[in-house]
C-alpha cells in the first residue's frame, strides 16, 4: 500500500509540471507595463498590454492591435496594425510608436527613431 501512496503522489506532481507548462506565456517582466495606460476618453489615446504579450487601443481616433514585450524598464512594441480612418481634431501620435519606457506610472512611447511622441499615464 505504500507503493501506491508513492506513485500517487509522483503522478499528482508529475500533472501539476505538465499542466504548468499549459499556462499562456507572459511578456518579460510583465508586471511593470501589463495594464491600461491613458484614458478612455474620446479622442484620447489609450494602450491596453494585457499579461499574455497581446496589445489593443486607440490613438484617440484609430483602433489599434499587435503585440509587446518588456526587458527591464524598456517595453518594445511588435508588429501593431491600425485602422485609418481620419479624426478632425485628434492628434494620432501614437500610431507610430515602436518602443516605450515605464518610469513609474508613466509610459513614455517612442518611436522608430528612439525620439520620445508621447506618454501615457498608468490607469
């Protein structure tokens, strides 16, 4: 009877390691940058980086969806696609964002360049 207890509790541990192995991926140092920056507003920008590396917002007019990752205090944005749609009035700089910087509850987005467009306050 205590051979079975034994393998019982190995197979149980054994489970646990595959399934945790099951769970979504989560961007490098998530915590510092998954979450809503800006505000809902209309004609406001507004990043959402959800845990799984996943990214959807606006710039204030367009929709906007990719993805993002994070090592340290630097976030860089993956390939983000953009609807095109033209907003009297709204400023869309955060269309060209390429990579940011978290600095507290401050995002400060930049683009191809390395020349910061923006920033967007942690929600």
């Amino acid at each position: 009877m205590k051979t079975t207890k034994t393998l019982v509790a190995t197979g149980g541990l054994a489970l646990a390691f595959a399934l945790a192995g099951c769970a979504p991926a989560t961007p490098s140092g998530s915590t510092g940058a998954a979450g809503t920056w800006g505000t809902a507003a209309p004609g406001e920008p507004q990043l959402v980086l959800a845990e799984d590396g996943s990214l959807s917002g606006t710039d204030g007019c367009n929709r906007l969806t990719g993805s993002w990752t994070q090592e340290g205090s630097t976030v860089d944005f993956g390939e983000v696609a953009s609807t095109m749609m033209f907003c009297e009035g709204v400023d869309t700089w955060l269309i060209d964002l390429s990579t940011g910087t978290v600095q507290g509850t401050t995002l400060h987005v930049l683009d191809a360049d390395g020349v910061e467009i923006g920033s967007l306050t942690k929600g």
